[in-house]
C-alpha cells in the first residue's frame, strides 16, 4: 500500500482492456484514491460500471472531460477539488488520430489530421498538466504525472504513421515539462508500453499480425499487459520515484532494444 493517502486524476479510460485501467486498478491496489475522467457519452456506461467495481457504493468520481475545452477542464478540476480536495498524481491516457491517416503513406497526412493528432494526443498533455498543477499539495511537496507513448514514436512502425510523429512530440514534450515543472517539484514521465490489445490499437492497420510478432520478438516471450503497464505507474507515481523525471520507461518485456521486433 504504498500510495496510500494519495490522491489521482487518470484521464483516459474506455473500458477493461485500456491501459488507463491497468494503472487505475494498480494505484488503487496500492491505496489511491482516484477520479477517471472519460471524454464523452459513448465512454460514461462503461467507464461508470469500472468505477462501481472500485468502490460498489459509488465513492469513485467519474467525470466527462474533452481535453480540448478549456471549459469541460475548468469544470471537472472544479469537481476534483470539491470531491478529492486536491490530488497528489495525474495520468494522461488520451491520443486521438483519424483511422484513414492509419493507413497507407504518412507523406499523404492531411493538414486536418496532422493537426488534430498532435493537438490531440499531445497538446492535451500540456494542457492536462498545467491543470493538475492548480491542484497539487500547498505544501510544496509537488506530485507525479505520466503519459503514455510507444516505440513508434523513435521508429518506424507500418501505418503508424502520424500518430508515431505525434508521439515523438509527445515524448518531447514530457522533457520538457519534467524541466518546466521540476522547480515545483513535479516529476514528469512518459510510460512506452508494447503492443497491447486495446480498443486504440485494434484500429491501426494490421496491427493484430503485429501483436503476435511482438510476443515472439520480445526477450521475454509475452505480451504486453495492462497490468505490466499500471504497475509501472503504481511506481512511478509513488516516492520510490521521486528521483526519475523527463524520462520515458519502456514495459514492453524488451521488445525495443530488439533491432528487427516489428
């Protein structure tokens, strides 16, 4: 139970197969208190039964967010404040590409698409940690905050495409916080997990045969799980981090140092 006491806002969450639950069933295994903010009424079904199968008596906060509206992040902080008093770590699970830019050339990105990927899947991390930074202890004790990337972001990963530039951006930008944000003692990481089977990753082309050929690539044989993934940042949230920022952790059971794993 090592965080326990502490408090946590994790956006991203769909369903029982996202990485966001993974660290959400983690950090709470170890003592947090979390809210989950999920972006809109597609996800609120399915992100209210996750929550009820936390605390059965409704004690978890859910909230919708579009990152991308100033006015839903005002709002739901405002609500994470009254409900949590303030919280202590924040994970950002949250990319977003258009399906046909997920396919084909990257050199026939559109403008729309390129723009909506990286406003979406990175400048919401900007915008998500400038946020969480209003809600932080008074104390100066500062807090934790973690993003998701993957390998695609350094190498090429076929029909990858944009969302491999928007996560290098996103890796950047994690550096970038983590030296912003370090004089008030906030940790920044980036988590750079394997090919797992989840919803997002389902709609990049040919990702399945992928998934198969990452478990045979890997050193150690298997997958990548959710539960790999939210352990690591159970860890990283937590004071047994409190030396590591600007830096990204790869769980991918050694699939990355693997010079032919895709």
């Amino acid at each position: 139970m090592f965080l326990k006491g502490k408090r946590g806002l994790i956006y991203g969450v769909r369903n029982d197969r996202s990485l966001a639950w993974g660290c959400v069933q983690s950090v709470v295994r170890e003592g947090a208190t979390v809210a989950l903010a999920y972006f809109g009424e597609r996800e609120e079904k399915d992100v209210s039964n996750l929550a009820a199968s936390l605390t059965p008596n409704g004690e978890t906060m859910i909230h919708p967010c579009d990152l991308t509206d100033p006015e839903q992040v005002a709002a739901l902080h405002a609500a994470v404040k009254a409900k949590l008093g303030g919280i202590d770590f924040m994970v950002h699970a949250v990319a977003f590409a258009h399906k046909k830019d997920l396919m084909g050339s990257y050199a026939d990105t559109s403008n729309e698409g390129f723009a909506d990927a990286m406003d979406k899947s990175v400048y919401t991390f900007v915008t998500a940690s400038r946020a969480a930074a209003q809600l932080l202890p008074e104390d100066g004790t500062g807090g934790s905050f973690i993003t998701l990337s993957y390998i695609g972001g350094e190498r090429v990963v076929p029909n990858y495409n944009v969302m491999g530039v928007a996560k290098a951006a996103l890796e950047s930008t994690t550096r970038y916080l983590a030296y912003d944000l370090g004089s008030k003692k906030i940790r920044v990481n980036a988590i750079s997990a394997g090919p797992t089977m989840t919803l997002s990753a389902r709609g990049i082309s040919g990702f399945v045969d992928m998934y198969k050929r990452a478990a045979q690539a890997a050193p150690l044989g298997v997958n990548t799980t959710i539960d790999q993934v939210g352990d690591t940042c159970a860890f990283l949230v937590s004071d047994l981090a409190r030396g590591i920022t600007g830096d990204v952790i790869y769980v991918d059971n050694g699939l990355h140092i693997m010079a032919y794993a895709q």
